[in-house]
C-alpha cells in the first residue's frame, strides 16, 4: 500500500472516531392498562 494510500486511510479512521456519536433516544417505559375480565371485572 502507498504512503499516501495509508495516511488517507488514517485520516479516515481518525475523523470516524471523533465524529459525534448520535445520542440515545430517551425511552419511556410503555406501561400497558390493566383488562378486567370475568365475575369481579372493573
């Protein structure tokens, strides 16, 4: 490989590991409602 080739490659790697990383969405917890069913059903 060529030493331009590999410096490239350098700086890509480099530019790729400083990029900001996206931050996580915040996920609020999904809460599901309770069905009553049967004799004693809400």
């Amino acid at each position: 490989m060529s030493r331009k080739a590999l410096v490239a490659l350098a700086l890509v790697a480099f530019a790729a590991a400083c990029a900001p990383k996206p931050e996580p969405v915040p996920m609020e917890p999904v809460t599901v409602e309770p069905t009553y069913s049967g004799k004693y059903g809400g």
